[in-house]
C-alpha cells in the first residue's frame, strides 16, 4: 500500500483509539480519500470510520456528544478556512464544555505549482489565510500545522495528548494539501511511544483537611454542583457522600447529571434558597456560581469554590468570592473529602441530616406537585413546555440519554443515572442539541437518545443536514420541538434589563417572532423518518409513545413538532 503523510496521520489516530472521523469534505480532501481508498484495495489496518456530515456545525456537535457518552477523545475534519469558520460555534462549545476533540482543517495548498497536491483551482488562492488557526485560537488549547510526513505520529500524539489532558478541550490542526499527499516512510513495526496523560487533578489535602473541618461542624452545609457530573464517578461519589455525611447538595443550570434527580439529600436547584440557610457552601464546577444581580451568599457563609481550575481562567472577568479554593478534578476531591470526613464522622451533629431530608422533601413535593398539576390541566388546556418534560420522563428507560437544549424541565425527566442527561454547553451556541444527540447515538448504539429543543434551537441546528445524517448512518433519535414560534430568550433578557420598558409593554417581537412556522416534522419525513404535529394537550401522551416506539422498534428517527406556549 503507498504511504502518504495522510496515510500515516489516519493510521496515528487508529493507533491512538480513535475509531470515527466526522467530515465535512472539500477540496483538500483528496489525499485523504486517497488513503482512504488505498487502505480498502490493499486490506490495510482499519483507520477510523468517516462520517459524512453535510454541515461543519453537525460535525462538531456530534463528535461531541461522541465524547461525552464514550469518555473518549473524537476527531473531525473540515474543509480549510470556510469549513473552520462554519464550524466555530461547535468549537466554542466544546471548549467551555472542556471536550476533548481534535479539530483538523485542510489548509490551501502551499505551492502554486510544481508539487502533486499543488494549487489547482481558482479557490486555492483565494481561500489562503495568513493565519487559518486564529479564527479559532482563543477556543482551543494548541494549533499547529503539519509541515512534513515525519511528523505525522508525533503530531497526533502532541494534539490529543493536550486534548485530553486536563483541563480538557479542542486542539485544532491544519493540514496542507501538498503535505499530505508526500510519500512516506513505511511505519516500522515497533509500537511507537505514547505519552501518558493524568488521569486526574488531585486535591490539596491541607486544604481538603480545612474544608473537611468546616463540614463537619455545619448547620446546614450544601454542596452545588453544576458540571461535576462530567465525571460520571464523581455523580454516585458525590451522593454517597451527601447521604453519608448529612450533607445537602443542589444542582442549579445542571449541564450534567451531577446527582440523582430522586436523592433523599438533594434540596433543589435553585442557589438563592441554598443561601437562605446554608452555612457552608461548596461549589464544584460551577463556572458561574451565583448572579450577584440577584442573589449572592451571605457574608458569614463560608464558601469554597472546588474544579480543574477552579478560577476559570478562560473567562476574562469573573470575582464570585471564595474563601477557600481547590483544584482537582471532582472524582479526587470527593473521594479524598471522603475519607477526610470519615475521620470527622463522630463530631457531626446526627440532626442535621433530619433537617436536610426534610427541605429535600419539600422540594420534591414541590416537583410532584407541578407534576400532578400538569397532568390535571384540561385537555384543551395549551401544551406547556412542563407538561412534555412531565409526560416524557413517565416514559424514559433509566439508562435512556436526554440532550436539553433550554426546554425541558430536568426536575421532571426522572434522570437518576450519571450520563443520562446533558444540557447545553455554557457557551450557550445554539444548535448543538441535535448534532449532540446523533454523535451520542453513534458512540451508543443500543441506548435510547432524545433531544429536546426549542424550534429556534432546532432550526439553528441545520435540521436538513441532520436528519440527512440520521438515516444515512442509521441512527434512530427521537427530536422533540416544543415550538412556540418564538425566541423566548431575546423576549427574557429585554425584560430583565428593562421590567417596565416600553418593550414589556408594548409586546416588541420584531427580533424573537419566528411566525409562521415550517412544519417540522416534514423535514424528518423527507429522510425517511417518522414526523408529527401534535396541536392538543390530549395527543401529548400517545405521540410521544408513538414516537419512542418508533425509535425503538422500528429502528427509525422520528421528531414531534409539539405547538405550544
């Protein structure tokens, strides 16, 4: 078989376990399909599986959702600068989410003549940048190019070791036409070196000791997480810990499952109630733990503030007080904040644990009172984006998988696994939730996967590409639109700022009014997959059944378009 330097990069990322390559091709491609090609008639190694993706920000999104149900690295590929720049929100959204991904970018061709590969099109001119990489160099951790075949191993090495080493995020790559297409030496058959990455950050442990000491002998202390559950360990550790140790925990703007949503110790998602009568607060990853505009914790409240890198230092501005800071990953700090409490255990006031159960229990009354309500509407009453999350969490499997994009309530989906429930990244780049859930399904075939998406979320998410990619790589998503006709939250921050503003009362919606809506569910329809409109609070149940069954048996992606306030 030739050895090209696009022959040994595609081998590298085989070697170092990565099993899909989501593409978007174009003309700085054909190297690589020529490897591709030579590989197949010579019967080579197998090199990663690509997947046609017909728009870059369904490439991104759904190596992502790869990453986050497989916990390992993916790589795409895009086509040079115009490919990149579609594709900058899905990075941007992947670096706040700390995502482990390899984004590779052809780059025109470096000589106008003389060399296999060389400029042949009026493009490779005109698509030249003098600086490819820096459309995206503030979202990813290192760029680089590829500048002779030689290189190949040691730059896939370099790329995604940085990639997954922590704190995790893109890494991006561009790749010359010409480069690639050089011959190469033959790999020689000795296993090449790798290098180790941590597994994990491990904590401080006179600071876990500090910390341990102020828990032990709170009134009221709770522990919020909004992305620990990133670690699927961290999730079980984080409620044994709160069970044994008489510990409240809370989950505002969960981007994860960091909990149970059923823990006899979880007493909320709401920060502003913790603060009310906590005396000791714990924040693990939260990026943003309050909003000082409306609530912030007490001054005598004592506040630690725990992640990978606790003082996010990719956000330019951010002064959320903390008394104590620690970084770690959050599997490390609660299994050693375990053990340091363990050594505590007998100077914990047994009774605060009764007093934690019993605001625990009152917020779940609260859930299942808004869930009772729901269910007692009228039949003609208008579909509430709380009725769909209600009727949909009665029917999900417990190792089913939900991509919120904004509209489902998590409090009613009944998620209680680590990796059953993702919310959209804190960059907050539409059109990420769909994409999401394809790459989830194709890193998990066998599981249940459901988006939820606003429709202005799903038309931001290129739903022609997406649905073309749903059945072209057979993977059956069940989409949820619960469609308003209406950027809710353009209408939701004009009201913030302005409460009593002539917008509020006057009902301005030149910039949120998405009327008339498409009909959705055509655009499942037209790639073969299940679609329906449903109109009624009384065709909510049996849709959304229908729906699932069709996913599930049928093998078949459906969508329901949900009309609704």
């Amino acid at each position: 078989m030739p050895h090209t330097a696009a022959s040994r990069y595609l081998t590298a990322l085989a070697e170092h376990g990565i099993e899909s390559f989501f593409v978007n091709a174009g003309t700085d491609f054909a190297p690589i399909v020529e490897a591709y090609a030579d590989n197949k008639e010579a019967g080579g190694p197998p090199l990663p599986t690509p997947v046609l993706c017909a728009h870059e920000n369904l490439a991104g999104g759904m190596a992502h959702g790869a990453a986050l149900v497989s916990g390992r690295p993916q790589a795409l590929m895009l086509h040079v600068n115009v490919g990149t720049g579609n594709a900058v929100c899905s990075v941007a959204n992947a670096a706040r989410d700390r995502i482990p991904l390899l984004v590779t970018a052809g780059r025109s061709p470096i000589l106008e003549f003389g060399a296999t590969g060389a400029r042949d099109l009026p493009i490779h001119w005109s698509q030249e940048m003098f600086d490819q990489a820096s459309m995206v160099r503030e979202f990813v951790k290192w760029d680089y190019e590829l500048r002779d075949p030689r290189q190949a191993d040691a730059v896939v090495d370099r790329a995604l070791s940085l990639a997954t080493a922590h704190p995790r995020g893109p890494v991006y790559l561009s790749l010359p036409r010409e480069v690639l297409a050089e011959p190469a030496e033959e790999p020689a058959d000795a296993v090449r070196p790798r290098t180790p990455v941590p597994t994990s950050v491990q904590p401080d442990p006179d600071a876990v000791d500090v910390l341990a000491d102020r828990l032990a002998t709170a009134e009221f202390p709770v522990i919020v997480a909004t992305a620990a559950g990133a670690e699927p360990d961290a999730a079980e550790l984080l409620g044994d810990l709160c069970a044994r140790f008489g510990i409240g925990v809370a989950d505002p703007w969960a981007r994860y499952l960091n909990v149970a949503s059923d823990h006899p110790h979880r007493v909320g998602s709401d920060v502003a109630a913790v603060f009310e009568r906590a005396d000791v607060v714990v924040f693990v990853e939260c990026d943003v733990p309050w909003i000082q505009a409306r609530t912030a914790p007490p001054a005598d409240c004592f506040v630690a503030q725990v992640g990978v890198d606790p003082l996010f230092s990719a956000y330019p501005m951010r002064t959320h007080r903390s008394d104590l800071t620690i970084s770690a990953t959050p599997a490390a700090f609660l299994t050693r904040l375990i053990a340091a409490l363990e050594d505590r255990a007998d100077g914990i006031d047994p009774a605060r644990a009764d007093r934690i159960r019993v605001v625990a229990a009152a917020s779940r009354a609260a859930i299942d009172e808004l869930r009772r309500q729901e269910a007692d509407r009228d039949a003609d009453a208008p579909i509430t984006t709380a009725a769909i999350s209600a009727a949909l969490g009665d029917l999900l499997d417990d190792d089913d998988i939900v991509f919120n994009e904004y509209v489902a309530y998590p409090d009613l989906l009944r998620r209680t696994r680590p990796g059953t429930y993702f919310f959209l990244p804190a960059s907050g780049g539409l059109g990420w939730g769909l994409p999401a859930a394809l790459g989830a399904k194709h890193a998990a075939p066998h599981r249940t996967v459901v988006a939820t998406l606003g429709d202005g979320a799903y038309m931001f998410a290129n739903p022609a590409a997406c649905h073309h990619a749903a059945a072209k790589h057979n993977l059956p998503v069940l989409t949820i639109v619960a469609n308003n006709s209406n950027w809710t939250a353009v209408d939701m921050a004009t009201y913030l700022v302005y409460p009593d503003g002539t917008a509020a009362t006057t009902g301005e919606d030149r910039f949120s009014n998405l009327s008339p809506s498409p009909d959705l569910a055509s655009y499942c329809i037209a790639s073969g997959g299940y679609g329906a409109t449903v109109h009624h609070r009384s065709e909510l149940a049996g849709a959304l059944k229908e729906a699932l069954r069709v996913v599930r048996e049928e093998g078949r992606q459906a969508l329901l378009d949900i009309r609704c306030t």
